[in-house]
C-alpha cells in the first residue's frame, strides 16, 4: 500500500545534510509497514523492535559508544550494518529509552548511516529522557487518507487519475462523480487504518473489517495503563468512550461526566492527545497567519483519528454508508466535519505535528461557525465550511469573509460537484486535498 509520507522519506535517505529520523503516529498507523518498504531501497536492512527482543535493550544499556552498538546489533541479527548502505531502524523504542538517547550519537559520530526510531507512544519517552534539539528530525503518520484508500485498491487507477490535478476535476461529473461518492461511502465505513483498508482490498468483507476496527479500539485501550498512572486509567476510559458523542461542538467536560472536575479529566485528555488517538482542533480568531498566534487554548473542538473507529467506539451501525451515503451524510453531519479534519491532517506537511483551527462568532443573535480555517498561500487565511445536503447556507463561511475582508477565497465541502467563482470554492467531499494543498503551495 502506496503512502505519500514515501517521498518524504526518498528526500531524507538522499540528503547529504540528514540527522536521524523519529517517525511518529498513533499505533496501528502503518509505520513499521512504511519503514520496512521504504528499507527496500537499500542493500541491508536491520530492524530491532523492543518489544519483541526486550533481551537487546542490554546492547544500549552498556554504553551510547555507536561503534560498539552496531558491532553488537550485526552479530546478533546477522546484518552487516554499513553507513549509506544500510536502514537501521529501532522500533517500539519507547521500550528503550537509551536507544532514543543513542539517536544524538549516531548523527554525531556517524551521520553517513541511515537510522529511524520510532515507537506508538515515543512522545511520553521523548518527554522523559529528551532528544538534543538539532540533532534529530521528525516525520508524522496518520491513518491512510481517502487517495491512499484509493490507490490501494487495483481497480480505482482511473478514478485516482481523475483526482490528480484541478483541470480534469472540473470535468469530473454524473457517473464518474457518483462513483468516488459510492467509493467515499466505503471509506466511511472502512476508515484510513492500514489493517482495516488490507482486509478490504483483498475481501471486501465489511464485517471482517468492522471486528479489525473492534480490535483496535480495544488495542488503544489496553496501552492506557503503559502512559497513565494508575489513578488517571478510569479519566482515561470515560474520556476515550465518550469523545464520539461530542464531535462537532464546543468542547466541555461537563458533557463527559457530571461527576469528575475539569483539573481531573484535563490531564487524562492530554494524554490521549499525546498518544496521537484524539485530536483538538482549536479556536482562533484567524484574522491572519499564523492562526496559532490567536489561538484560544480554552476554546476547543475533538476528533478521534478515524472516521471508523469513532463510529466503532460510539457503536453506530455504520454500514449504512454504503447503503444510503445520503441519508447519512444528511443526519450525521458531525461525522462528516470529523473525516474533513481527518482529510486536512493526512495531508498537512508530514515535518510538523498537523494542528488543525475553527472559527466562532459568539454573539447572542448573530451566532456563526466556520468548521475549519487553515493557512493558505501568501499569507492568507482560508475558512472551510462543510456542508451537509447538496446546497445548503454558506452564511458563516460568508460572516467571516466579510469580518475579514483580507480573505481572498472561501472553501465550501458537500456533495457537489467541483466549482470555482470569483470568492468560493466549491469542492467535493472526495476533494478535501484540493483545500489541503493550501498547506504545501
């Protein structure tokens, strides 16, 4: 399964100027599966997974001598480890902090070797033992987005084709239209996560890949006691349950429990959003960029890290996608801002750790919300709005536009088909990367 994070990683193995690289992402994402591809494109490659060998944490514990620690990695896999010739990678390094330490002697004393560390919860071992600022480099994963859904499977090479570039969009209409809407619906009900998106390509068994989405969610569950302490695990399972019931709005910890005061629950949600299984999306008043200069860090909005899993979690019968994608569409509307903001996050620059805006208009009478505001080329702020139904208002997108007069072209997400006027973009659902390019131009 073809990721676009493999450029990312071409650029980095051919790089005479690189530092080790840690690749983040929830668990389940697809890392060591992209690591093990991308390992491909050298003559040797050596991976140590710590959680499966936990005996070779002893080969870091003596000392970060790198010489040694390579002589001692190559006699126990029997891979010769030569720099610009071999891919070390050191996964679940979270089960060894020492091997993170290492990190900053390898691009010291052997830059010339290419080495990735990565690990599903790295970022508490980062908290805890530190990585020397300049001396490593990052690169995020997230589940698979709707091209990449696309291109996994061998029968939608046309259709991926027809989302390549704007012009062929504009052309995209009936029947080719209907059908990326027919293969959205799958996504919907599949999700992004590699395993679940596997199962699909080679069964198309929905059931098969609902009890993958099933197990995940149980997956995520089970790490709470490896990053929580003991009190925190039962915030943690309150939180994590309840996340699906409140997409879409402002968040509160009220609507979590009745029972438990924000000081509680606070910490708990940081940690799932540290974990990479939660997202916040934050207030800004986006007059311009960057739009985290305005933030309002009290004021935010949650999305879970996929489209499946939180119907999963929340227990809906989501197989209904397929089978009256309108209707849904209609109905669960805070489902379909939800995979908008998982769309936006697949496709920000893999280098930073993707942060995702809305805007609010608090005001008794007059109350308006865009659903996303992202930063757009020359300095522009782009608000997106989705919409549930073909039409629907524009009223919001259009409040902002007129608050900010700076704002050059608004983006509105619905069933449509592709249209462009003078100050709105219109865009479908299917099309999310067209708004999302704005990150990269």
């Amino acid at each position: 399964m073809k990721r676009h994070l493999n450029q990312q990683l071409e650029n980095w193995k051919n790089r005479r100027n690189r530092k080790a690289l840690v690749l983040k992402g929830a668990r389940q994402v697809g890392k060591t599966y992209v690591v093990r591809e991308f390992g491909k494109n050298f003559e040797h490659y050596c991976e140590i997974n710590f959680e499966e060998r936990p005996d070779l944490k002893t080969v870091f514990s003596k000392n970060l001598d790198v010489d040694r620690i390579l002589r001692d990695l190559s006699i126990v896999t029997g891979v010769e480890i030569v720099p610009g010739k071999t891919l070390l990678f050191l996964d679940e390094v979270n089960e060894c902090p020492e091997a993170l330490k290492s990190l900053r002697y390898f691009y010291e004393k052997l830059p010339e070797l290419h080495v990735i560390a990565s690990g599903s919860l790295i970022d508490f071992t980062i908290e805890k033992v530190g990585v020397p600022v300049g001396r490593v480099e990052y690169l995020h994963l997230y589940p698979m987005s709707f091209l990449e859904f696309l291109e996994a499977q061998s029968n939608t090479r046309k259709l991926t084709e027809s989302l390549g570039h704007e012009n062929l969009l504009e052309e995209v209409n009936g029947v080719v239209h209907q059908k990326l809407i027919e293969h959205l619906s799958i996504y919907f009900v599949v999700g992004g996560m590699p395993e679940a998106v596997k199962m699909w390509c080679e069964t198309q068994d929905i059931k098969a890949c609902m009890a993958i989405h099933q197990n995940l969610v149980q997956s995520y569950k089970d790490d709470f006691e490896k990053y929580a302490k003991k009190n925190q695990v039962k915030y943690l399972d309150l939180i994590f349950d309840k996340l699906p019931a409140v997409l879409g709005e402002k968040f509160t910890y009220a609507k979590i429990s009745e029972h438990y005061k924000a000081r509680e629950l606070s910490p708990a949600l940081d940690l799932l959003a540290k974990a990479a299984v939660m997202h916040r999306i934050y207030h800004s008043s986006g007059n311009g960029i960057p739009l985290g200069a305005e933030m309002n860090s009290k004021k935010f909005k949650v999305i879970f890290l996929d489209i499946a899993l939180t119907q999963a979690l929340h227990g809906l019968d989501y197989a209904k996608w397929i089978v009256d994608f309108e209707g849904q569409y209609t109905n669960l509307g805070y489902l379909t801002e939800a995979f908008v903001g998982q769309e936006l996050i697949a496709y920000f620059d893999p280098k930073q750790k993707a942060q995702l805006y809305y805007w609010m208009r608090e005001k008794p009478g007059a109350m308006a919300e865009v659903d996303y505001i992202i930063e757009g080329s020359g300095g522009h702020v782009i608000p997106i709005e989705v919409k549930s139904g073909h039409r629907g208002s524009a009223k919001s997108l259009r409040v902002f536009m007129k608050e900010k007069p700076q704002t050059k072209i608004g983006v509105r997400l619905s069933l449509r088909p592709y249209e462009r006027s003078r100050a709105e973009l219109f865009i479908p659902l299917y099309a999310v990367f067209l708004a999302a390019r704005a990150y990269s131009s």
